[in-house]
C-alpha cells in the first residue's frame, strides 16, 4: 500500500522528516519498507529559473538563430544561443542553467553544459515547453508572466509537486488503515505516545447541499444481510474532463493513472478515507431505479474490462428495470460506466457483507482496490459522510448540482462492539506492568471508549471499524503496539523449561531416516498439499468422492487436498527431466487427507521416488538404469535403521504399480513399493522408469514406539531357495503368492520378489521374475527331500495355474 507523505500532513500537521515517521509507523505495526520520492515532473525542474531576456540581436552567423543576454537574478546577465522564432526582449523566459538534468521524451536525461553555436558562447538555454517536459509544444519558448521576478525557481512557478512516498506491508487484520485517513489515525495515536499531541484534521462537509430534487432514484435493496448500508445521490450538468493538477498529482504519488475528474474524486475519496465509491451515468439507469440484489446463475454480465462473465446466484449485483448494471464492491459494467459525454450521475457509497465481497472476487478472478476494502471490512460509520465528501470534489472539478437527496438505507444500526478489560491480563500477557494511565491515554488515542472503570479493569467500546479487535487480547495487542515493542523492558535472567521427549518422537524418527536417505544421495522434497481432484481418477483406490475440496480455491489445479502424495513426486519428476535432470532420488514426508462416509480422515507418510541412473555419469563405469532390486535394497535399508525385523513380503494391494510388492508386519501393512504403471507416467509425459515407494509412517512410529516383543531365536536353521519363472505379462507376484500360500501354509514363511526383467532375449509377452521362498520348520531341521518335495509342489502349481517356466 503506497501512502503520500505530503497527502498524510493533510489530516495531521507534522514536521517530521519521513525517515522518522516511517520508523514510527513501523513501530505501529504498519511496517514501511521503502520511503520513494516522487515529482510530479521529473527532475522537479530543479535548476530552471525566471529569465528576464534583455537584449535580442541577430546571431551574425546563423539566420535562424538569435543571441540573447538574459538576466538571471544574481545580478550578472548571461549570453544565450536561442532557435526560437518568438523570442524576443523584454520577455520573462524559463532558463536551464548550466549543470541542469532535463528530460526527453522517452525519459532520458541530458545535461545543459556551457558551449558555442556556430561561434558564439551559450551559458544555457531558454526551454520550450516539451524540453520541459510540460507539454509536447516546441513552436517556440515558454514566455511567462511579466510580474515574474528573475531568478524564482520555476518548480514555484509551475507549482512542481515533490513528495515522498511510503510503501507499506499492510497486514490483512488492519483493515481501519487502508487509507491515508486510516494511516493517520495510527500515527496520532503513536504520536501521544511520545507526548506529541496534534489533532486528526477531517475534511469538512457542511457545504453540501440539494441544490435541486429534479433528478431521483429509487434504490431497494433487496438482500440487506449483503448490502447493510446503501447511499446514494445524484449529480447533474457536469462536465467530464481531465482532473485538476493537484488531483492528479495526488493519484500519480501513489502509482495510480488518472482518467478524467468523475473516476479521480472516486478513487481519491477511497485512498483518502478508506471508502470505496462507483459513478453510473444517471442517463444509462433504466425506469430510474437502482436495485441492490443477487441474479439467476448463469447470467451473463459484461464488465468495463470487455470480458463477459458468468454470475453466479450468490454474486451481489446493482441492477436497474433491465439487468445488472455492477458487480457490487467489485467491479463495474461496460454499458453503464461514466463517459466523456456523460452530463448527470448517480454516486453510489455503500458497506457490503466482507464475506460475500471476497466470494465473488475470487469467483470472478477479479482484484480491485475496492474488493480489497470490502472483504477486510471498511468503516461502516463513514458511507454518508465519504459520499459527500465526493460529491463537493465532482462539483469542484466537474461543476454540476446536487439533484437529490440523499438515499440512506440502513434497516438495521451497525453497533460498535463491547470488550472488558483486566488490568491483570495485560500485565501477565505483556510482561511489564503498565500505570492505568498510560492505558486509558493509549486507548482513547485509538477512539476506543471507556463506558466503565474499577479498579480491576475497564469496560470498552470498540469502534465498529476496528473489524480486527473483538477481544480481550486483541485489546492487549493495540495497546502493545502503540506503547512500544522497543519499550518492553528485559531482565538479564534466562529460564528455560526443559521437557521430557520420548525417544521415538516423531520429529526424531524423521530426522533419523532423512539423514540416512540424505547420504545415500537423495534430495528431500516438499509439495504442496493442494492438488487438483482430478489426481483421484488415475486410481481405482481413490475415490473422486473422498476429495477434501476447498470452498474457495486460488485455482481447480489447487481446489483439493491431496489422496496421494505419488502425484506430487510425479510432478516433481516431471518438471526436473524437463530441464534435463533425470537422475533423481527424492523423498518426502507428507500427509494424506480424505474426506470419508465415517469423517474426515488424515495420513502421515513417508516416500522415495528414484528414475533414472544408479549413479552420476562418469568416465570411470559405464552407466546401468536403476533396477527393482536396487530400489528395494533402499527400502529394505530404512527398516534396517529403524530396527523393524521379521517383516514379510505380500502382493501389492495399490494398482498404481505395474510390479510391486508390500510389506507388512502382523495385519498392518508398513509399505508397498514398485515400479509405477506406463498409463499412469504417461499422464507427466515421463518415458523413464520410475520407482515409488509408499511408507505408512503412522503405523512405523506405532510399531517402533510400541513395547518391545521378542521370541527366542529358533535352534533350526531357516533355508532359502530362489526360482527365476518365465512368466506371462498378465502374471502379477500377487498371482504367485497367492498360489505358494496356498501350496505350502506350514514352513513357508516368507515370499519376496527381488528381481523384474523385462526386455531383450525374452519370448514376446513374457518377463522374467527372481522370487525366493524361505523355508523353517520351528520343531525340526527340514532335510533336502522335504525341501525339494515342497519347491517341487510350488513349481508345479505355478506352471499349471500361471503357465510359468523355470529359466
């Protein structure tokens, strides 16, 4: 938010250099970060002055070409080279003297220097309008009033506006000071504070007046919950123009182009007091009647941007007999704005529901310095007020009459608010003790009122645009603010509270596996938890249905939170081979949300996402793709080094894998891990293999921080045995695992896929699994005819019920 310095001392008198206000306005919590200087004319025409041309002769080499001797003031005449056809003597000219920056018309600068034309000295120049930069006239110099005296500044002349400029990172809670009036409201209060005590100077309105009742608008609201308070008047024989020089100076320091003098009052009389305002032309309301109401959905509605938009039947709108005219505290019509040929207006000044305000802005698409008022919550004690403040501008700088009372429909007062303050809780919350008097001062400099006092505390009324203060503490924070941070005293002494944590606390258990995955060469991730729905269509085990949606998204790509953090790692990928890195080892911590039949549902997990080279290109080795086994020795290794044994391998249950496999302890599944599916990588045009592990970090930290449970070490050796099948395409492990269980439910204790082929010296249609099955029997040592017989019935049923071939 830009705030003029000079538009500031308006409503309070102040001498201070703006290097100390913007530290006191900081302080205030209306953090200024940067102070600009801004001239109405570049340069500030520093180095012009009044010149009185003495002397006018014929230069003796040049026709066209005149020499002149000017006096400046200084009371030493200087000769001048001047082009000029109307120069002439006894003129009062501007005059760049040497040393002088001017500016082009593209704005570039040029220095006037001392030299000689066509043989004769020039110790400056007599300047044109456009040299200037006042104009684009260059058929001859500027000649000025004769009552000028030689040597006036022309910055004095032409009345050069210089100002300086606060940038200011207003937060969205101060709402009360999105404007100049707002700004220095604040700075009054920080002023008493440090015993400054100056008046808040508001503009006066007792001038206005109904010149006439010719011209009347009948204005229903129809929903007052969205519109609590509407005004409005109009406004005839005006004449549309540009602004006067101060107006337009005035919206220029804060970076806003002026249009003509109707839209400049309206959006000076915003940035002035905070209270957004629209001009119709009164000639383009149908049957005379404004009316304040919401539209069928599906309306279309052009607006002054030349874009047709869709309204929806919660969008606020003012109307007239045939349609809308306005999207209400957002942005105005194409057909019924104010034009060059407009001569009467009807001016509209209105408080609207926030809420609503902000619905229809984000609907829409659409930002406005007046949405951004609106959906923080303006004055509403001001609507009145502001719209006679506009309406004696327009009739300063447009001319016109006043040809109506003045429509004020509020059903139903806006209160301000009450809050009781403890004297206690503002001494425990801040820290210090502060005397009752410094309270009650700093409250009443912020226009909050006392309506009771006792000894324990006071009783408040909080005025109704402080929409940031409802309580207590809200209370204690103003009061904080405007005493000072700085001024909060500190003892030397340091406590610190030191807590028990469990050894396997969350925080810690990350911090374990992160640095483990960190030196073996991957890069921690983290996306963003808003996603698009349409993510849930790519699996059958999400559901569309199951989607938290957010009520009012910056975008449909972010309108949801995320069922999967695959999709985010995927995106990851993506964006990363796109610019020609397509070595990545990634892994996240994150959560899940899911919005179920039995409640909202919410999910930590853990994932690795590797494609592309085992290691970096080198002259040293040749380059090999990562595999299946390698990506689930990196599996294996965080179980590994969180001390999780005994786990047992199961088909995959997740259909995002192409191969994959689980592993479980007990009923509780802790990962499934594989390859992810052609479709699905198609989906962020990835052509490279891509391996995605998925943890259930809530059950890892339930099983790690649970009771340790052992079992004594079986005194009979366990056996393994490996069978590479030739396999059809269709043939998933799960098909195999399936198949071995049922074959053998006694020693078999353990089924793992550790190797996928798929390529060369294959048959078509078929790929190549590496499976091992381990053998125990906990009574006995199996012997190599046990073995053999149970590996022997598990091939068999595999080749009958798969049609797999040992390799």
């Amino acid at each position: 938010m830009r705030i003029s310095y000079n538009w500031l001392k308006q409503f309070i008198k102040l001498d201070w250099k703006s290097e100390e206000t913007a530290a006191l306005l900081t302080d205030l919590g209306l953090e200024v970060e940067g102070v600009e200087k801004f001239e109405s004319l570049k340069g500030g025409l520093e180095g012009v002055v009044v010149g009185h041309v003495l002397t006018c002769v014929q230069h003796p080499n040049a026709d066209r070409l005149r020499i002149t001797t000017v006096d400046l003031g200084d009371g030493t005449p200087v000769q001048i080279v001047c082009g000029a056809p109307n120069v002439a003597m006894e003129q009062k000219v501007p005059v760049a003297t040497i040393g002088t920056t001017l500016y082009d018309k593209e704005g570039n600068a040029f220095q006037i220097k001392k030299g000689k034309i066509r043989g004769e000295d020039s110790h400056g120049m007599i300047c044109a309008e456009d040299e200037l930069g006042m104009g684009q006239g260059h058929d001859g110099i500027m000649v000025l009033k004769e009552d000028l005296k030689p040597g006036t500044p022309a910055s004095k002349v032409f009345n050069i506006e210089v100002d300086e400029v606060f940038e200011i990172g207003l937060t969205p809670n101060r709402a009360d000071a999105m404007s100049h009036w707002g700004v220095a409201r604040d700075l009054r209060a920080g002023l008493s504070q440090k015993n400054v005590n100056t008046e808040l100077l508001t503009p006066s309105v007792s001038n206005f007046r109904v010149d006439k009742r010719t011209l009347k608008m009948d204005v229903k609201v129809v929903d007052s919950k969205l519109a609590p308070r509407y005004c409005g008047v109009t406004i005839s024989g005006i004449t549309v123009k540009p602004s006067p020089a101060w107006l337009q100076n005035k919206l220029k320091a804060i970076g806003l182009t002026p249009k003509n003098n109707i839209v400049d009052v309206t959006n000076y009389v915003l940035h002035d007091l905070g209270q957004p305002l629209h001009a119709f032309d009164a000639a383009k309301i149908k049957g005379n009647k404004v009316i304040v109401k919401t539209v069928e959905a599906g309306t279309k509605f052009v607006t002054l941007d030349d874009v047709e938009r869709t309204l929806h039947e919660e969008d606020l709108m003012i109307c007239d007999e045939s349609g809308p005219m306005c999207i209400a505290g957002v942005f105005g019509g194409k057909t019924s704005g104010v034009t060059e040929s407009t001569s009467s207006i009807f001016l509209e000044s209105a408080y609207f529901n926030p809420v609503s305000i902000r619905k229809t802005a984000k609907r829409h698409g659409l930002s406005t310095d007046a949405s951004f008022r609106f959906e923080r919550g303006i004055d509403p004690t001001i609507t009145e007020y502001a719209l006679k403040r506009a309406a004696l501008l327009i009739q300063e700088t447009a001319g016109g009459e006043i040809t109506s009372d003045i429509e004020n429909i509020c059903p139903k007062k806006i209160e301000d608010h009450s809050v009781l303050l403890n004297f206690s809780n503002v001494t425990r919350t801040i820290g210090q003790e502060l005397s009752k008097e410094t309270i009650k001062k700093i409250l009443v400099s912020l226009d909050i009122k006392i309506s009771t006092m006792s000894d324990a505390g006071l009783g408040l009324v909080i005025p109704a645009y402080r929409v940031d203060v409802t309580r207590e503490i809200d209370v204690i924070e103003e009061i904080l603010r405007v005493y000072g941070y700085n001024n909060i005293t500190f003892t030397p002494k340091l406590n610190a509270s030191i807590s028990n944590s469990a050894r396997n606390e969350d925080y810690k258990l990350q911090n374990i596996i992160a640095a483990q995955m960190v030196s073996l060469g991957f890069n921690e991730m983290m996306a963003n938890s808003l996603t698009t729905p349409d993510y849930a269509k790519l699996s059958e085990n999400l559901r569309e249905e199951f989607n938290v949606i957010i009520l009012n998204p910056l975008s449909n790509d972010l309108s949801a939170m995320r069922q999967s953090l695959l999709f985010s790692a995927l995106e990851a990928v993506s964006f990363n081979i796109n610019r020609r890195r397509s070595d990545l080892k990634l892994f996240e911590f994150g959560k899940t949300y899911h919005k179920l039949p039995s409640g909202n549902d919410e999910n930590k997990h853990f994932t690795l996402t590797v494609t592309g080279s085992r290691l970096a290109e080198s002259w040293s080795y040749a380059q090999k793709p990562t595999d299946f086994f390698m990506f689930k020795g990196y599996v294996n290794l965080v179980f590994s080094r969180l001390g999780v044994t005994k786990i047992q391998s199961q088909p995959v249950v997740n259909d995002v894998f192409a191969e994959g496999i689980g592993l479980s302890m007990g009923n509780e599944i802790l990962v499934e891990f594989g390859t992810i599916k052609k479709s699905i990588l198609k989906q962020f045009d990835i052509k490279q293999d891509v391996f995605y592990a998925d943890f259930n970090w809530d059950a890892i930290i339930k099983l790690v921080s649970g009771k340790i449970k052992y079992a004594e070490i079986s005194k009979f050796p366990e056996v393994r045995r490996d069978l590479a099948l030739l396999v059809d395409q269709g043939v998933s492990f799960e098909n195999i695992f399936t198949i071995a269980r049922a074959t053998e439910k006694t020693v078999l204790k353990d089924i793992s896929l550790f190797d996928v082929y798929e390529g060369s010296n294959l048959p078509e249609g078929k790929k190549s699994y590496a499976v091992s099955f381990m053998l125990q029997d906990s009574s006995k040592t199996l012997t190599d005819e046990q073995i053999d017989k149970i590996m022997t019935k598990i091939r068999v049923n595999l080749e009958k019920e798969t049609g797999a071939q040992l390799r």
